[in-house]
C-alpha cells in the first residue's frame, strides 16, 4: 500500500446539475459513493444494528446486518458481492486510463499482478494481526478480490458476450463439479459439512477448514460477480444516452435476481460456499445498486448529498485497514466521554448510579441498545473523520 496525492475530482459532487453520459476515461462518481456506503456498512458493523435481534419491532432490521446460518440472502450477506462487483466496474475506467497513457499489454499485466498480490498480501496480514497470530487464510473479502480481479483481467478486453459467456461457465461448471466431486457427504453437496469440494481442498491447501463452513474456492465463483461488474462497468462507460444505459442497467438486475430465484429450488442460494443460484441473485442486487447510485448521481445530478460517502469511497482500502486495524481503540477512547452521555439519554433515572460505576463497567446496563447504536455512529464519525483529513489534502492509499 503506498499513499499518493491525488488530483481530486474537479468538485462534480458539489453540482446540481446534471451530466453528459460518463465516459472510460472519467471518473465515476457514482461508483465511488456506493463504494461509501458499503464501505460505512461494513467498518461501522452495520451499526451493530443486531442488538435489536428480540426487539419485536426492529428485529426484522437486526436480522439484515448478520448473515444468514446457511441457505438465503439477507442485506449483510450482499455486502462481500457488492464490493467484488464494484472492482469489476472499475476496471474498465482503470484500465482505459492505462491505456491511453500508453502502457502496453505487458505492462497492464504487471500493473494486475502487482495489486492483486497487494490486496492478497494486506488481506492475510490484516488477518493474522486481528487474530493474533500468523494466518493463512484466503476467504476474506480482500484474498477474495485479488484472486478475482487477477482472473478478470484476462477477459477485460473481450466482447461483452464472451465476458458473459465466461462468467456463465464459471458458474455451471463450479456447480457441476460440486454436485458430482464423490466426497460429498451422505447429505450431498449443499449440506452445511465439512465433506464437499470445498472442505476437501482446503484441507490440502492449508491443512485445516475454516469457521463456519467458508470456503477459499469462494474466489472461483466470485470470479463471475467481478465480471458482471465489468460487463456493467463498460455499459456504463459505453458513451450511450443515460436512458439506454439506465435500461441496461436495469435488466441485468431483474434479470439476476430473478435467476437466481429460478435456480434456488435445484442450487441453493449459500453465501457461504457462493453457490451459482447466490451469485444470480447477489448479482442483480448488486446492479440495482448501481442503477440507483448513477440515476441519483450521473442522470440527476444530485452529487452535493454524496460528499459524506465519497470521502469514504475513494479511501476504501485504507477505511478498511483502519477499521480493522484500529476500531477497537477508537470505540474505547470514545466511549470515555460518550458513556456519561449515552446513560443519560437512554436511561435518565439510573444515570447517576451508571455514570457513579463508570470507572468499572465497560458497558452501563441503563444504556441500552439504543445507547449502543449510537456509540457505533460515534465511532464511524470518529473513522470519517480521519478520512476527510486525508480527502482534503488529496491523500489517497493504493496498492
């Protein structure tokens, strides 16, 4: 990870109007703030949301920030695909860039090598530092993208039906060999065991399998979200009227979902091992996603709202590190001014004997769950924060 100073966007975020059709060599500011807001999501813990998980009338909303046991899709369960997607609709703009600097085949390839072996270098350091100890391990969103952006790279340059096609296979063949790798369990494929494919490769390539039944062979599949980022990403920076991009856009997510729904009663839709049936439906997601963000931003012109994510967008790399590295301290250095606070308005009567136990309680009881969810905003301000210090002198971490 290096950081650079970095031309800032010309200040298209503080316009209300709207804008010509994006073009491969511009920069998408829609992309960036939806990389924002999954990247708040994510280092913010969904605001720790899931306190509510009893609460019968905001249970339904705890439920979206955790993911599922096995079988089904919930909010949380989007947010890996959504960043995978993401870097396939980069990197055509990247990519583009590159080339009409005048760098050759050779020297993209190099560039490709070199950040994916970054993003998997940081992604296993980061591990091992949060774990305690050494740790290899290539589940994790980081290890993820790098396998996949790495594999993408080769079709960046093919026509859009051979991108389609190739996700297509990925996803059919990655289906077959589960269904018919004869050390499957008594219970088949889609059992949660560790007796698949998956479980089985593992366990040669490092030895072990891992907590919650994930898989490293995720990448393969995730491979093919990557690629309906770029087949998306180069719709989007075709050029064509908005309208037409618009449509586009929003037949691939109908389509998606709607996939992926067909294929769940014969494929199971598990995040966790990224059966084809989750890939369709994460997939459409995550396009709708984008269609919002370009209708908000690039076809309405409604950029001055965005700043707050874009601040996080164009750092992501570096938000998350910091999260990772760093939120622990930052909720603990918080929570010493926030506690008296929080007790007081979530618990006025026992405010006094809280605020009096301060010193020895982590957590008062009279704050809460309320009190919890906005230590957790307090704490992701104290995080945006520093990536606006950064933003405005133009500081941006990359690999």
């Amino acid at each position: 990870m290096n950081a650079t100073a970095v031309p800032e966007p010309s200040k298209p975020h503080d316009s209300s109007q709207p804008s010509a059709p994006v073009k491969l060599t511009e920069r998408l500011l829609s992309l960036d703030a939806y990389r924002g807001i999954i990247m708040a999501a994510l280092i913010s813990n969904g605001l720790v949301l899931g306190v509510f998980k009893d609460d019968p009338a905001w249970g339904w909303l705890a439920r979206q920030v955790d993911h599922v046991k096995w079988e089904g899709c919930v909010f949380w369960d989007l947010i890996q695909p959504a960043f995978m997607f993401m870097v396939g609709v980069a990197m055509p703009f990247a990519f583009a860039k590159r080339r009409a600097s005048g760098q050759s085949f050779r020297q993209q390839l190099g560039h490709a090598a070199k950040r994916a072996l970054g993003l998997l270098l940081l992604g296993m350091a980061l591990t091992s530092i949060t774990s305690g100890k050494a740790t290899l391990e290539f589940i994790r969103v980081l290890q993820q993208i790098a396998i996949g952006y790495f594999l993408a790279f080769f079709l960046l340059d093919r026509k859009v039906w051979v991108q389609g096609a190739a996700a297509a296979i990925i996803l059919v063949g990655y289906t077959l060999a589960w269904m018919f790798y004869p050390g499957n369990g008594p219970d088949g494929p889609w059992a949660m065991v560790n007796a698949n494919l998956g479980s089985d490769f593992d366990r040669w390539l490092i030895g072990r399998n891992y907590n919650g039944f994930y898989v490293a062979l995720n990448a393969i599949p995730a491979t093919a979200t990557i690629l309906f980022g770029v087949m998306c990403g180069r719709l989007v920076g075709s050029g064509l009227p908005q309208r037409r991009v618009m449509l586009g856009l929003a037949l691939a997510a109908a389509g998606g979902i709607l996939a992926g729904l067909a294929f769940a009663p014969a494929v199971p839709m598990i995040k966790r091992i990224w059966t084809a049936s989750f890939a369709l439906f994460a997939g459409g997601w995550t396009v709708l996603f984008l269609l919002l963000f370009y209708w908000l931003i690039e076809v309405k012109g409604w950029r001055r709202w965005s700043t707050a994510l874009v601040v996080v967008g164009m750092n992501s790399i570096f938000a998350y590190s910091l999260s990772q590295l760093l939120r622990p301290w930052f909720d603990k250095s918080i929570l010493v001014f926030s506690k008296p606070l929080l007790t007081a308005l979530f618990d006025w009567p026992n405010a006094a004997r809280a605020v009096a136990n301060a010193a020895s309680a982590p957590w008062p009881a009279a704050v809460g769950n309320g009190g919890v969810v906005l230590q957790a905003a307090l704490v992701l301000a104290a995080q945006w924060c520093v990536l606006y210090w950064l933003y405005r002198r133009k500081i941006f971490f990359k690999l």
